[in-house]
C-alpha cells in the first residue's frame, strides 16, 4: 500500500500566481502538481484542510480522495481555492501512479487515441499573466523584449507573426486585440474600434492566406450584446473559434444565447470546476468547442469525466496552458488519450525561457504537434535547485512525529 507521507509546496516571489504540490510517498516517490492565481490561499488550502484529510492514506485510491475533495460542503460552480488545490493534488496523485506502473499518465488513464496532438501557439509575451510584471493590457507597453514577444508582435505586425509562426511549423495561433476596449464599455464597441480589432486578422488573412487557424481570445470581458457584434464580424476572418466571449462564462443561458445570435464557433469552459457545470454547458447547446484547464477543474479524475462529456455530445476538446509547465503536461497527457481532442495549447516564448529554467520534461513539439509523452507519470519534475533557491516558499505537512514548519 502506497502511503502518502507528506505534502509540499513551493511558491517563487517571481511568479507569484502559481504553487506547486509534492506529494510523497512511503515507497520513496514523489508526484508533481500545479495550480494557477490566489496561490497564498490555495496554499492555507493543501495545508490547512487538505494535508490532515490524505496524508497517511493509500495513494492509489484517486477516485476516494477526488471525489472527497471536489465535494465540500459547500459547493464550487467555478474554479475556487478548494477546487485549485484539490486539482493540484489530483494531478500529483496521477502522476504518483504512472511511476509507480512505470507508464506515461495518458497511458495510466487507458491508452493513447494518438501518437502527437497539433499545438497552437497563444501570442503571449515571456511574462504574460504569471510575473509580477506580466501584462494583459495590449496597448500600455511596446518595447520587444525577444523574438517570441508575440503579444506585441500581433498588434504591430500580425502578418509577419503569423509567418514566423509558419515557419516553425505551427499552424494555428490565438490572439486578441479587443482587450483593451472593454476597459471603455464591456456592453458596446464603437465601429471604429471594433475595425481597429478586427485589423490584426485581415493582415494575417492577408499575408498568409487560409494556410494559419486564427482563435480570438475575448478574456471574459464583454457583455452579450458587445460581445455578439465582435463575433459576427469575426467571422468574416474564418476564425477557427472565439473564446470566453462573455465575463462570467458560468453564466450558461448567457452563453447559450450569444452562440444563437452568432456565426462564430464559441469556445468556453476553462474557468469552469467539475464535471457537473460541463455537463449543464454541454447540455445548454451553448458552446462548439470545449476548453479546460486541468489545475483548474479537478485536475486528470475529472478532465477525463470532462473529456467523456465533450465526446458524448460530438464536441471537440482543448486543453488550456497559459498559466504553468505542469498544466502544460497534464493537459498533453489528456490530449494524447481523449477521443475529441483536437489541439494542446502552448506559448512558445514560455516554452523557450522559464518553463525550462523550472522542470526537467517538457513537451516534445515537431511540425506543430506535441509528441506523446513517453516518461513514467507525467513526464516531468520541478528541478531541484528551484527548491534550494534562497527566496523561495516552502511548506510542508505530514512529516511522522513533525508539525508543519515553513522555510522561506
């Protein structure tokens, strides 16, 4: 019987927004999870409720201990504190199983669909929404700061971008420049600004023709009827989908009207926490493709119950990664084994700076798809050093005969 032993935690001043969970075992093991904003809450979470709940319990049991865990007392629609911290542990309990069977998760969770999934590339910058100096506004900053700063790229030359993206063997990409105007009114675009919006894609349509997929990302920013008139005139540009269109994206009648007022394919569902609201989204009609964050809504337990919905319902599937190198994994892995998978998201200014400088596996990309992970577990593992660095935040529970003690 694989006994967890201890849960860890490590935090960086530098990324503030993300934890890390590692979990340990009696038969010398150590799984990896991850979760993603609010990550001092997240972390009296895993110590306070979480570690005295599953520290000395069988490993091996996943389902007992997701099934306790994603159903409080109280009950979470979205993804709160208690829900990021139980995918977090969810993700490091799988990724205990794959060593201990010796296969790679997607393995673990039964089998591969296929040997690489294709990747798009979001058009983010090195920093975006992870560092305390992360931007999401597009238009406060211009200054290039490396060859993969995409996020200003897309707004000074898309169709350059999209070329470069090409030439490195992607063919898909997702951007979006409406951002900075719902910041004016989230419930109405001018014409001008709504043609400003829209000049991104015509110069991509423009340079590169039909050969590149463009998504438009809309971050939960505008109101139905705003966000109806931006989607219309997408559609024009052929976009492959137009995600989280609308702010609160639980909002499942909202959503379901807005896909009926428009001929843009609607993509939502990553700020959704458990198989429940997919299902209620999926049974509404209100979306064409289904997106998820794997340290955001249960971890692996329930993104395959996700991954079965979306199949039932004949919806394609897309894991999300803007956010850290472990959900990148976790969310390949679903990729490889879920029937309606169709794309992973990845950032490659991430993947070519601090992803690396943090874990020791990172996906494996040729010709714009991401290989089938081949490692026990999930393939990968905080490197050492990122523990023993002098700032950062580690805590641990469950230590025989030890309290939780804090070193910083």
């Amino acid at each position: 019987m694989p006994t967890l032993t201890a849960l860890r935690t490590i935090r960086l001043p530098e990324r503030p927004k993300l934890i890390w969970v590692e979990l340990e075992t009696d038969d010398g093991l150590t799984g990896l999870g991850e979760t993603f904003r609010g990550a001092q809450a997240v972390e009296a979470v895993l110590h306070e409720q979480i570690a005295p709940a599953i520290v000395g319990r069988d490993a091996a049991h996943i389902n007992a201990i997701a099934t306790e865990l994603m159903n409080p007392y109280v009950g979470f629609g979205s993804s709160s504190a208690e829900v990021r911290a139980a995918s977090a542990v969810d993700i490091a309990l799988w990724d205990l199983a794959g060593q201990r069977s010796g296969v790679p998760v997607h393995v673990a969770l039964g089998g591969a669909m296929r040997a690489s999934v294709p990747v798009y590339n979001t058009c983010a910058g090195y920093d975006f929404n992870t560092s305390l100096g992360g931007r999401r506004s597009i238009g406060t900053d211009d200054r290039i700061s490396g060859p993969y700063d995409d996020q200003i790229a897309f707004m000074r030359d898309a169709g350059g971008l999209a070329e470069s993206l090409l030439a490195e063997g992607y063919a898909a990409m997702k951007i979006w420049p409406f951002d900075d105007f719902a910041t004016l009114s989230p419930h109405q675009i001018s014409l001008a600004n709504l043609k400003t919006g829209l000049e991104p894609f015509r110069r991509i349509r423009s340079a590169v023709g039909e050969r590149i997929e463009i998504m438009c990302e809309l971050h939960s920013l505008w109101g139905t009827q705003a966000a109806a008139r931006i989607c219309n005139a997408l559609a024009e540009y052929h976009v492959l989908w137009v995600e989280d269109p609308i702010a609160k994206m639980d909002n499942i009648a909202a959503v379901a009207d807005l896909r009926r007022q428009t001929r843009a394919p609607i993509c939502g569902g990553e700020n959704l926490a458990g198989a429940r609201r997919f299902y209620d989204m999926l049974a509404a009609d209100a979306v064409d493709f289904v997106m998820l964050d794997l340290t955001w809504c249960g971890g692996l337990t329930e993104a395959r119950k996700i991954a079965a919905l979306a199949e039932t319902h004949g919806r394609p599937l897309a894991p999300h990664d803007c956010t850290g190198p472990v959900a990148l994994m976790a969310g390949l892995q679903l990729a490889i084994h879920a029937p309606t998978a169709i794309y992973q998201e990845v950032v490659r200014a991430s993947l070519a700076t601090w992803y690396a400088d943090l874990v020791d596996g990172l996906p494996e990309i040729h010709q714009g798809a991401a290989l089938a992970p081949t490692r026990p577990g999930l393939g990968t593992a905080l490197r050492p050093e990122v523990r023993r660095r002098s700032d950062a935040i580690v805590r641990e529970s469950g230590r025989p005969r030890g309290n939780p003690h804090q070193s910083h």
